[in-house]
C-alpha cells in the first residue's frame, strides 16, 4: 500500500521469488507511472501494480494532483 516507485515493492519482489506475488498499489497518476516503469526496467515478473489506494471501506476517494510544493517528494502529496 503506498508503493510510491517501487523501492520497497522491488526488494519484496526478490524475497519472495518467482513463485511468490507481490501486490503493489499506489493512487498518484504520475507516481504510479513511475512504479510501472521501475518494475519493467528490472524485469520484475512477479508484481502486480494497481492504481488505487487501500481503505477500510470500499468507495471512491479524490486524489490530488501532483504537489508541486512539496519540492523533491511527490509521495507527500496529500490524498
């Protein structure tokens, strides 16, 4: 949850091997773009990348644009 580009998403990846999954999801456009990118680039085989966010209840949430504010750090854009 919150797999922001994929740093964390692509360790999990090799620990679990290639008969293991990974699950990643991650709400912002552009910096879920980048996960899908890190993951090609890799050769990642077994990670699923979703474009959504993860609550205790199933509904639509708005997601903020990028925050341009926060110099450096698109992952503190707010939701």
């Amino acid at each position: 949850a919150g797999a922001n580009f994929g740093f964390h998403t692509l360790e999990m990846a090799s620990k679990v091997g290639v008969t293991g999954q990974v699950l990643a999801f991650e709400p912002q456009r552009v910096v879920f773009q980048q996960l899908c990118h890190h993951i090609f680039r890799n050769g990642v085989r077994n990670t699923w990348c979703l474009p959504m966010a993860l609550g205790d209840t199933s509904r639509e949430v708005p997601v903020s644009a990028w925050c341009e504010a926060v110099a450096g750090n698109v992952g503190a854009t707010p939701i």
